[in-house]
C-alpha cells in the first residue's frame, strides 16, 4: 500500500509540473539571445557598460541608482511604431503587458497618439530588446521584432527599462542554479556572470525560479543545458513564465515604493523560497566558479584587409569600448572590424 501511495504521489507532482509547464508555455525565444548585446536583450547606457567592466557582469534584482528609476506622478506615454501598430499580435501582447502592470503595481502607462518627447516607443527590431532603467526625458525604444508578440515578453523587455535585471545573475545564484560552463561557448560566457551586491539590489526578496525575468535552461546553450536549478522540479519551469511571478510584484513595488498590490497572481506558481527544504540551501553544491575574465589566445597581428571587412552587428557605436577588452577581442573583430579599426 505505502508503494502505492508513493507512486500516486509521484505521478501526482508529475502531473502538477507537466500542468504547470502546458499553462506557462515557453515565453524564452532565440530572438532575446542576442550575442552583440549585454544578455542577450539589454542595452546598456556607456556609464552602465562601464560599471558591468568594472565588476565583472550584471546581476538581476532592482538598479541600486535610484536616478534611473522613473517618475510616478504622472503617466509614461507610450507609442507603437508604424512598424507594429498594424501587428494585432503585437499591440494585444503590449496592451496585455500595461494592463498586467496597472492591475500589480502604481506604475502607469498611458498610449499617446501621437509622438512624444519622452516615454516609450515600441518598434519592430531585430530581436526583442530594451534599455535598462530611466534615462533622462528622451523616448527609450523597446524592439518586439518577430518572435516577440506575447505578453510575457512585452512584460520581460518592459521590466528592463522600469530598471529589472535578469533573475540567474543575482549575487546569491549559486545557492539555487548550477552554470554549465562547458555548454556555453567561450565568447559569450559573459553572459553568466553574476553582479556584486554594489550594482544591484534584491529589497530583501528570496531568489525566484518563477520570475519573468529568468534564463531559460537552455539559454545560449543551443541544445544543451546551460543552467541547472538546485531544486529539479523547478527545472522545467524557469524562463518559461508569461506573466508577473508574486516576487516579481514584491519587489516592483518595493522598488517605485508602491502599495502592496491587493490582486495576486493565480495559484499555479507557488513561491520558491518556501518548496526549497532548508536543508537543499546548506547541502547545494555551488556552481563551478565563473570567470572573471574570459581566457583569451594572443592574437596575432591582422595583416591585409579581410575579404568582408564590416560590421556585421548594428550596435557597434555603443560597443567600442569593447574592442580591444581582454576576451572580447576576437568576437568585437568578428561582428565590429570597421568600428574597432581592424580593417
């Protein structure tokens, strides 16, 4: 009878995750593994690039600098671009995404009609990507390119520019993921780092497998598995969310000082901290300690012009700065030769 019991509880939590996975769908696509951006969808402002050299990567939670959190007291105009306002799919999936941000948090977005000078701007892009944070009273552009027409996506890329970082890059990650360095190739490593706790700030809420904001398990792995969770049945769970986790409105209203939210999500992400036993926190193996720097090859001097000598990334301007920067050296002569002068 026990035997029985165990196998029906086991089919049980099978089904519960099977359930949980078919109801989030995958909201993860090749389209945010952009290699000429900083994790793949976050553009960085010059001063955020230079803090990300200087401590050697990024990490998820909130921006500690609160100047580039944005206003409250009034609306954020938004637009949709000629290039989306005609694409049903996209502009359902972005007015899905403001709702979800009216009904959870104090964050308020209202659509202009026409351009403004400040706000946001969605666009059809190559791939889907945002600033991260507030930068001043200018438009900060949002590219929903194609691929990227769902509401938990519009949520992801938006969350960056409200000043969210990705989940797997917190501080704490190693209590909870596992990074499989062998499956990511060398050049875009980078990728994985984690952040110290200087440049981000978690507001105290515990690590969170069910965020928006999370890698998918095979994120710039190809076919194999980059990030490993600690717990296993959140294995299949994590980059996979289409919508707000409750953590995610904890701490998006922890960061704009908003009142608690008196909706909640429904009841089919429970919340991690409390399904992790205390003892897989003290007995988890961390994961293998990630580089700081990348290691890199002497290159040996470029003689003659290659046969196509060009960029071939479109961002090239905002990544000089790379171009001679320890590991980067090969792939900025890959994507940027004209910009770095390797022509």
């Amino acid at each position: 009878m026990r035997s029985l019991l165990l196998c029906g509880a086991h089919m049980f939590v099978g089904m519960l995750v099977g359930m949980l996975v078919s109801l989030c769908k995958s909201e993860w696509v090749k389209e945010m593994e952009n290699i000429h951006l900083f994790q793949g969808d976050m553009i960085l402002s010059p001063d955020q690039m230079i803090a990300v050299r200087k401590l050697s990567g990024n990490a998820f939670g909130s921006i500690r600098d609160r100047t580039k959190l944005w206003p409250t007291d009034r609306p954020i105009p938004y637009t949709v671009d000629a290039s989306l306002k005609h694409n049903r799919k996209a502009v359902q999936a972005i007015r899905d995404a403001v709702a979800d941000y009216h009904r959870y948090t104090c964050i308020r977005f209202e659509e202009a009609s026409s351009a403004s000078s400040w706000g946001v701007r969605f666009f059809s892009g190559s791939g889907c990507r945002a600033p991260v944070g507030y930068g001043g009273n200018r438009v900060h552009s949002i590219s929903l390119g194609k691929g990227c027409w769902t509401k938990g996506i519009a949520i992801h890329e938006m969350a960056h520019t409200m000043g969210f970082f990705h989940e797997h890059a917190r501080p704490d990650r190693d209590n909870f993921i596992r990074v499989h360095w062998n499956n990511i190739p060398m050049f875009i490593q980078t990728q994985f780092l984690k952040e110290s706790t200087r440049a981000v700030d978690s507001l105290g809420t515990p690590y969170d497998y069910l965020s928006v904001m999370h890698y998918h398990q095979k994120a710039f792995g190809g076919n194999k598995i980059t990030i490993e969770t600690l717990h296993p049945k959140y294995q299949k769970l994590i980059g996979h969310q289409r919508r707000f986790s409750e953590m995610d409105i904890k701490q998006m209203n922890l960061l704009y000082k908003c009142s608690p939210s008196p909706h909640t999500v429904e009841p089919t992400q429970p919340t991690t901290q409390q399904n992790i036993p205390t003892t897989t926190l003290q007995t988890a193996r961390p994961s293998t300690r990630q580089p700081t720097r990348q290691p890199t090859t002497k290159q040996k001097p470029t003689t003659g012009q290659p046969d196509s000598c060009k960029d071939t990334a479109s961002n090239c301007a905002q990544m000089k700065e790379w171009c001679r920067a320890g590991g980067w050296v090969h792939q900025m002569k890959r994507v940027c030769a004209d910009t770095c002068g390797y022509c």
